[in-house]
C-alpha cells in the first residue's frame, strides 16, 4: 500500500522543488501532495502518513492548526552544493554582502547554514523583501532568489535552490517504512554533492538552528512579553514587547537573575511549588499587567520557566479587534458636525450644544421628532469625541423585538438557547466597548431590558445570556426618542431612575418647520444630491415653505424625489406632491399666483446677474419684450434684439429662454398662446433700470 507523504513550504517554488526531490528517491513507495502558504493552500492539509514542514510554512501559526493527525511530522533541513561553498569559501577575507531570500527567517536560516559550514570570512546582511533599506553593497549571495536581489547590485553569485538534507531523507525513510531506497547509487551521488557534516553533529547542530530560529519567531510575532529563565533563574530569552512592558533594555536584563532584576515576578514560588501560575495581577510601571508563569520539565527535572505578560489595555485593543472580526461589520461613523446641513438659529444651537456635550463621556438624550436627524447628530457627536477612533454601534429598540433584542445587546454562550449559535455571541455592548453605543427609540424598550440597561450604566459590566462571567465594558450610550419621553415616565411607562442615567446631557433638536431658510437650503442639497436639475415656479416654493413638515427632513427628502422621478425643467404649484397641496387648501394656501416681495426680486435679480454669464443682456431684452405683449419667434426676437443694438443669434435666444423659464421668471407656453412674465419675472424687471433694463440696479454699467 502506497505511503502519503504532504509537503508544506513557505511558497510553491520550493515546495515543488522538495515533492521531485523526494519523488526522484522515495517516489516509488508514495504519494506525494504538496501545498503552500503564497499558494493559499496551508489550511487544507490533507491526512496524510507523514508531513514534511519547512519552518516559513509555520509563520503565524502552529503545527496544530495545519497537521491534520498524529502523523509523524519532519521539520525540513536544507542544503547547498559542494560547488556553492567552494565558490562562498574562495571570497576574501572580510568580504560584505547581501544574503538575498524571500523572507526573513528562511535568510536568517541560511546565514546561520553557511557559518555553519565554514563561510566566517563573509559578513552577511540578510536581505528579503519587505526588509528595511540595506546597505549599498555590490555583491549580493542568494539561493535561487535572484528575484528579489536590489537593481543596484553589481556582482550575484546564485548558489541553487537549497537541497534537502541527507538527514531530511533518513528520516522520512524511517518513517515511510523504506529505508532501503536510500541504498541505491542514486541516492549516494546525491549526498556527496551536498555540503554536509559527520551525520550526528550536524544533526544536532541544525535542529538547534531550527529551534532557535523558531524560538525567536514565536518571541517576535507574539503580541505579549515573554521571558525565559533557566534551571537557576537567569534570564536567558527576553522579547521587544517585554522590554516595552518593563521598560529595561536586553542588557538589563538577559545574563542576570530574575530575582534580583525582576523580583516582583513570581518565578521563584513557580519553582518551589513546581506549579504553573496563572493569571496573577502585578502593577508595572503604573499599570495593571496579567502575569502567567510556566515551568518547563525534561525527565522529571525543572529545567526552566517561561513568563508571559499582558498589558491590560493592550489584551482590551487586541479583544476589540477580534470582536469586530467575529461581528463582520464596520461600526464606524458616516457623519460628522459639517454633514448637518442648515443655518437657522435653532439648529446652530443645537449643534453648538452638541460640540461641547462631545468632549464629555456623560450619557446624551436627543430628543426630537421624527425625522429631525437624532441618528445624524448622534454620528456626529461620537465622530467629535475623544472615542472617534473607537466602534460606533447603532441600533433601533424599537425594531427588535424584545426577546431577540436581549441577546443582541448582551451576547449570549453557546446552548443558551434553542437556536443559539454554536460557540456563542457577542453583544452590541462587547462590539461598542471603549466606542459608543447609540440606542434609537428607546421608549420601546421592555421593562426588564430597562432594568439590565440600569445595571449597564451603574456598574460598566454585562453578563451574556447565559453565561457567569462578569465582562467589564466602557461605552458611552447615547440615546434618543421621538417622543416625550418625560411624561411616559410620569405615566409610569418607563422607568424614572434609568431616565435621569439615560439623560443627564439632554439634547433637543428643533423640527423642519421651525428652522426657516433651511428648508431651502435642504431642498437645494438633497436636489444636487439626486441629480436633478429641475427649478420651482415661486408659488410653489411659497407653498413648500409654508408646509408644516410633520416628517421633517424625511419628508422633505421623499417630496424632492417625487419631484425628481416627474422629469420636468420647472416644477409648478400643481405639480407639488398631492398631500402637501392638500394641506395648502386646507389652509386656504392656494390663491392666485401674487407678485413676490422685494427681497425675493432682488434675490432673483442677483441670480440673474451672476448665473447668466454673458447672455444676461438677451435675457433682459427678452423680459422687457415679453412685458409689452409681445409673442414672437426666436426670428423675430433676434432681428428685434438687432435693432435695440443687442447682441444675439436664434441659439443665443433659446438658451435664454429656457434658462428664464427654469428660473421662473417666465411661462413658455405652447401654441398660439405665447409666453408671459410670471409675477416673480415682473418683479425682476421692475428692479432693472430702463430704459433698456440692461442692468439691475445698484449695478455700474451692463
């Protein structure tokens, strides 16, 4: 029966270079399958009866998360040629020069290789890429990577593709049960051109090569401190994060007593009780540090202990990158103060009000009718804090219902319920810690849910749904409602105690129909916003103006859609949505069409100037033509623009009168029936001084 031999690497040249390797010696007795991190393929090992691992293949992560069984596992051991360290060993004596491979722990591997076998008179610099800048030198040593070799090198001495060890093969024949493959001539021609030591000394030397480098990668990628002491108690490994977390230099530290140099680490109770310790609370440097101490044994014999340190603060940021990775959504702000659009007084102070309640972490209530921009001000206001960089989480009480809306802010553990997910939940308060948590209409949440929300704001902790553990949680909650929200509690609709939790920065935000001028300002953005290019006739903007918006900005979003969809260059009172026309009759609202106020003309006069560019003396013309009765072609427009000394052809007339007619200052109708002025249009022509009416008044020349 055949033998299944899986082969892992770093990346898919080699791995294919090992799988013929093995097939050239070993092939007749197994069936190779070859996989690779850049290859994508790392996490789909197959079952197999042995594994050959090179190291690269291990980088974030362990042999376990890719080995599927208790196969046997060989960690790959490589070589260069005879040949190659000739060429390496002939270089002069303190040579310099790049060691060129694809990433840092296969260079580092092979510097080690090559001072190994006798290579000291070179001073290697690994290079790889992704490395930092290295020095400028013109010769660069690299084993079949000349890929990645800088452009800037002069000189490259390629050694080959590294070859498995002679030890490699021994030890996978051993495994594979046919040792007896390693005796045939072609097996034996291999091994005498590979570079190699007496078996047992570089045996040992290599795996000490390997251990170490894995060693020093475990140290360097791990997010905690890690410090290792021997059988004495003196420190012999030390990881950058450990510095950092105790503030000393390696020289402090490394060759010395842990006692002496560390003494509020309890490394000798590990010892002495020969017990592992875990999760102790020590105080560094000012802050809380979780400390776990692991004793190492070799035939029953202490040989050592590892210590591991974590920063509080660091495991909170590390935990609020995995929640959001489990949640798979991006809890972040789309709106800041300069998204809230409007200049009326009201809103300006609202927004003023909100800027400062910002800079607090206090628990806001905004308060305001629908569609008044609770959630907007709610974005804004996080997006303004000191946990801007933090998760901002919204979430509706009002649209989940009560039993599924527990689970969803608290989390809950696997077998919770029926249903519940395997390995459990988090919560919206999890995924919100250290952000901000903004609950919409609150007013819907139930009775109990009120209460566990009390505790929330009381104590900063949560308990999932079903679980024990106690889950510290810092978020701000900012809440709102559209409804008064006081009276529901007088009418005992909600509790008092967690109303006064819930606002003790109070926000109100005015409704559209007190905020003036902002109606058009809304209009115009939402308007520009869509894309359309339409204008309103000034008797339709008087009826938009005078509505009372009971949806607010909603409202107001949904009737310029409406008038979107219509397709048409000017929109007319009759065209308005038909509900806000019916408000208008109920009020009496739709009179005939009246002349405009003063400040309306001027403004419209001040458009007509600005936006009509060079063809606002034509439009002039055409005003005053169309104030005599007049109902002409453009032909006839332009030879009687001729004659008053004006300058414009029939094109120039048709761009003028559609522009007049978007801007509402005329009716173009068809037929025999001919175009008019509108009141809005007579206004503007009054302001313009005759007898020409080239210009608007208050205007030096035309």
């Amino acid at each position: 029966m055949e033998k299944r031999l899986a082969i892992a690497t770093w990346d898919a040249d080699s791995v294919e270079l090992y799988a013929s390797q093995v097939r050239d010696f070993l092939g007749d007795h197994i069936q190779v399958r070859t996989y690779s991190v850049q290859g994508g393929t790392i996490d789909s090992i197959a079952p197999a009866d042995a594994y050959l691992i090179s190291t690269c293949a291990l980088i974030g992560r362990g042999l376990a998360q890719i080995i599927p069984d208790n196969g046997a596992v060989v960690i790959t051991e490589v070589r260069i040629t005879r040949e190659s360290l000739q060429r390496l060993i002939a270089l002069p004596r303190d040579t310099r020069a790049l060691l060129v491979n694809i990433n840092q722990p296969m260079a580092t591997e092979t510097i080690a290789l090559l001072n190994q076998l006798g290579v000291g008179q070179v001073q290697l610099t690994p290079y790889y890429p992704g490395a930092p800048e290295p020095p400028h030198l013109p010769l660069a040593i690299t084993t079949g990577e000349r890929r990645y070799v800088p452009d800037w090198v002069e000189e490259i001495i390629d050694l080959g593709p590294r070859l498995l060890s002679a030890n490699t093969f021994i030890e996978l024949a051993f495994h594979l049960k046919c040792e007896h493959m390693l005796d045939r001539p072609s097996f034996l021609a291999y091994l005498s051109s590979l570079a190699e030591h007496a078996y047992s000394i570089e045996r040992m030397f290599h795996r000490s090569i390997q251990v170490e480098s894995i060693f020093d990668l475990f140290q360097q990628t791990l997010e905690a401190g890690v410090i290792g002491v021997d059988s004495d108690g003196t420190i012999f490994a030390c990881n950058s994060k450990a510095e950092t977390i105790l503030e000393l230099a390696p020289r402090d530290l490394l060759d010395r007593k842990a006692r002496q140099s560390l003494p509020f680490l309890p490394f000798e109770e590990c010892f002495s009780d020969r017990k592992a310790i875990s999760s102790r609370m020590v105080e560094i440097g000012g802050s809380p540090v979780n400390v776990s101490i692991q004793p190492v044994f070799r035939s029953g014999d202490l040989i050592g202990a590892f210590c591991i340190l974590q920063r509080f603060r660091d495991e909170e940021k590390r935990q609020q990158k995995i929640r959001r990775q489990i949640l798979g959504k991006g809890h972040v702000t789309k709106y800041t103060f300069d998204s809230i659009v409007g200049q009326s007084p009201a809103l300006l102070t609202a927004k003023a009000l909100a800027r400062k309640m910002a800079a607090s972490s206090a628990a806001i209530l905004i308060s305001g009718e629908s569609g008044t921009g609770k959630e907007l001000f709610a974005h804004a206001i996080h997006a303004a804090s000191a946990r801007s960089r933090e998760p901002f989480v919204a979430i509706n009480c009002a649209a989940i219902p009560d039993s599924l809306l527990e689970s969803q802010l608290f989390g809950y553990e696997e077998g919770a319920f029926t249903g519940a997910r395997k390995g459990g939940h988090i919560g919206f308060f999890e995924a919100a810690r250290s952000g901000t948590l903004f609950l919409d209409e609150i007013e819907a949440m139930s009775p109990l849910l009120q209460v566990k929300l009390l505790r929330v704001l009381q104590e900063k902790e949560i308990v999932r749904l079903g679980g024990v553990d106690v889950i510290y949680v810092d978020v701000r909650i900012i809440a709102a409602t559209n409804e008064d929200l006081s009276a529901i509690v007088r009418k005992g609709g909600f509790r008092k105690d967690l109303y006064y939790r819930l606002s003790v920065l109070p926000l109100s935000l005015p409704p559209l129909r007190e905020r003036g001028e902002d109606v058009r300002l809304l209009f115009e953005g939402i308007r520009e916003g869509l894309g359309a290019g339409f204008a309103l006739t000034p008797t339709a903007w008087e009826v938009l103006m005078a509505h009372p918006w009971e949806g607010n900005v909603r409202e107001l979003h949904n009737c310029v859609e409406y008038l979107a969809y219509l397709d048409q260059p000017v929109i007319h009172r009759e065209d308005l949505p038909a509900t806000i026309l019916a408000y208008a009759r109920e009020r009496g609202g739709l009179s005939q069409e009246e002349p405009q106020s003063a400040g309306q003309a001027v403004e419209a006069i001040e458009q007509l100037r600005r936006r009509s560019g060079q063809l606002f003396p034509v439009c002039c013309f055409i005003l005053g033509e169309l104030e005599k009765g007049a109902s002409m072609g453009r032909k006839s427009l332009a030879a009687f623009a001729k004659a008053e000394g004006v300058s414009a052809t029939e094109q120039n007339i048709r761009t003028a009168l559609t522009y007049l007619e978007q801007q509402g200052l005329i009716e173009i109708r068809r037929g025999r029936a001919g175009s008019r002025l509108t009141p809005l249009g007579q206004e503007v022509l009054g302001g313009l001084d005759p007898p020409r009416r080239s210009a608007p008044k208050g205007y030096a020349g035309a």
